[in-house]
C-alpha cells in the first residue's frame, strides 16, 4: 500500500494520557469473562493488541457495579465481564498490567445495558431491568434482534424511580474509581444502540415529564450526571470517552437528532459534563451524516462541542457490522485512501478500527509498513484469538 499513513502515527496528548499514535481498538463484546471475570487469555486478547502496535485500547462493554448492568441481552449464555468484585477487578489489573507491559493503554467501556437487558439473565437475575419510562422501544423497526427476544422483553415496565437512578450513577463513579485504582489510562462511556443511556437521550424511550425527561437538552440529564460522578471518581488526569449513535438496535432508523442545531442540543451538555473525546458510532466512517455538509457524526461532534473525536464504521473493511453478510474484504487503498483524506483536514483525531483488530492482531504494524492487509472471518469473532 503506498498511502501515506503516517500522519497517523503521530502522538496525541489527552489530559495526563499520552497515546503514541492515533489508532484505537475498538470496543467489542466477547463473552470470554465466565461468572465476569476476565482470565489469562483475555489479558492475552489484549495484550497481543498492544504488541501489534495499536495506540490506545478500548476494552469490550464491562458492566458497571449495579445489579440490572448485565444479561443475556439475546446473546445465550452470557459471559460478559463486569468492573467490581475481587476476583474480576484482580482479572483486570492483570489485563492492565499486561498491556502496559507491551508498551500500550487501554480503557475500560462502562457499560449498563437497561432495556435491552433480558429481564431474569446475568449475575443478578432477581433485579429488575432499568429503563427510563418502562418502555423497551418501539418494534416494528429494522433491526437484527431476535423476535422471540422482543416478545420477551416489549412489555412496559415501571419506570426507574429517583432512587433507582440514583443508584445507577452511584454504581458508574464506583466502577470510574475502581479503573482508575486499577491503572487503567482513561475511562470510556457506553451512551449509543439503545442501551441505559442512549435510552434516557432517544424521544421514543424516554417520555418522563420530571427533571430526567422533556426536550432533547432536558434528556442529557441522566448522561451528564453520569460523566460527572465519573469525572469525580476517575479524577482531572483520566480523559473520559463517550460512544454515543444515533441508530439504536431497537431502530436501525433512528436519530437524536436530524440537524447539526439539534446534535449540539445534544452533545452540548454532555461535553460540558467532562467528556474528552467523543465516539459518533456509524457504520461507515466515510458516509455524510447531515445534508450540505461531507461531515460524517463524529466530525459533527468535534465541530460542534471543539471536544477531540474518533472516527469509526467499517475502518480497514468493506462492509459495515449489521450489514446482512458481516464477513468483509480487507478495505484496501480506497478504504484507507478515504480515510486519510478526512483525518488530514482535520475531521477527527482517532480512528477506531474494530473486527480488522480482532481478526490481525499486527493490523496496525501491518498498516503503518505497508503489509498486506487480511479480510475478516465472523468465525473469528468466537476465537481466543
């Protein structure tokens, strides 16, 4: 590949984290943590990322220390990992030390399932599911759920009361402190595809008439208290990172927000809570996001709020995620062409590449010396790879 990449490889200063170039994993769930705790080959997983030469690692979802965090959310036996307990955080800080030792940094995702949690699945089956109004969304909608999980879980539910929200944020700043006990360099942010927070942000989801719900500014509530009780747990030298999107696996077709005045209402809020970096989840890095404008979500975000933004969607592939074949050709030059030529106007500043990093460890030292870049296998993503 003849492509210059090495703008990417130019450091990035973050707060206290330094990061040596702007290539980031991004987060991908496993289900490789039994009873949720993270053993010797996932801190292998990941270090293997940092010895390819990966900048920054962003780990899978890691449910955050509240009861209803974590299910089966439709993924059968779940072996999802969590951030609290002994034994998983003594699994973490070996993952931690493992990619420090290789030269690299890593950030746990918070992650809170809510709605999207199968009611009677995870470490804690009694608790109740948290959804912000009791409703799990709309159906009806495209999206690539299971039909029999929406029969289970489409019946409305009480609404989280004052005290359950609470207690969910309580359980985030316990899970930032945790991470930044631990070693880990920053703190990421689960806030997209109609989990816990993208819940209490989406019209469809969150229909509260108190302090937590009304118009789009209003529903930045839940995810601004969170990012504080983050914030004053991980302490000024940890950056924060927020995913946010605006489908939602309840609708491939939704948004947030339909014009750059209404994203602002959104991201305002929460970038002036303390986020850091901003993740406009997409499926193609390369596609505009509003008319009369290239820009793509995360160039929106960067541009609106002046926070630091990571592209993603598809990065070194030729086929986004939830596409109907998952399987992708290596992107190639024009993949990589393309990406070069938003970076180098300034669109973002990281890039996330995700099932091109879970099938080629080395991906990124492939990247920068001009290897060939290898297509992806779903089988890998059931690999101890």
């Amino acid at each position: 590949m003849s492509i210059d990449v090495e703008p990417l490889f130019q450091p990035l200063h973050v707060r206290g984290l330094t990061l040596a170039n702007r290539i980031v994993m991004a987060p991908m769930t496993r289900n490789f943590s039994p009873q949720g705790v993270p053993g010797l080959d996932v801190a292998a997983y990941y270090r293997r990322r940092a010895e390819g030469g990966t900048g920054l690692l962003i780990t899978e979802g890691v449910g955050v220390d509240h009861p209803a965090a974590l299910g089966d959310a439709g993924l059968g036996e779940s072996n999802l990992p969590h951030l609290y307990g002994e034994a998983a955080l003594a699994g973490w800080k070996r993952v931690v030390d493992g990619v420090h030792g290789a030269g690299g940094k890593i950030v746990p995702q918070l992650w809170h399932q809510g709605v999207m949690r199968d009611p009677g699945t995870g470490p804690h089956p009694q608790a109740p599911s948290m959804r912000p109004s009791g409703l799990w969304g709309p159906t009806g909608r495209t999206s690539s759920i299971a039909p029999a999980y929406i029969e289970r879980v489409q019946a409305p539910t009480q609404p989280m009361s004052e005290s359950e929200i609470q207690d969910v944020i309580d359980g985030y700043a316990r899970s930032a402190r945790h991470a930044r006990e631990l070693g880990f360099d920053g703190v990421a942010v689960h806030g997209a595809h109609g989990y816990l927070i993208d819940t209490f942000l989406w019209d469809e989801t969150n229909r509260r008439s108190d302090g937590w719900g009304g118009d789009r500014r209003a529903r930045t509530r839940f995810a601004t208290e969170v990012v504080r009780a983050i914030r004053r747990e991980a302490g000024e030298a940890l950056p924060i990172f927020f995913r946010f999107s605006q489908w939602k696996q309840q609708d491939f077709k939704a948004r947030l927000a339909t014009t750059p005045r209404e994203l602002e209402e959104v991201l305002g809020p929460i970038s002036d809570a303390g986020v850091d970096v901003f993740d406009g989840s997409v499926r193609y890095f390369d596609r505009a996001e509003f008319e009369g404008s290239p820009l793509n979500l995360s160039g929106w975000a960067k541009k609106i709020t002046g926070k630091l933004s990571m592209a993603i969607g598809g990065i070194g592939l030729d086929r986004g995620f939830y596409d109907s074949k998952r399987d992708g050709r290596a992107g190639g030059s024009d993949n990589i062409e393309l990406l070069m030529t938003r970076y180098l106007r300034g669109e973002f500043d990281l890039v996330a590449v995700g099932r091109a990093l879970l099938n080629e460890p080395g991906w990124t030292h492939k990247l920068r010396h001009g290897h060939e870049l290898p297509p992806f296998d779903e089988a890998r993503l059931k690999e101890l790879h």
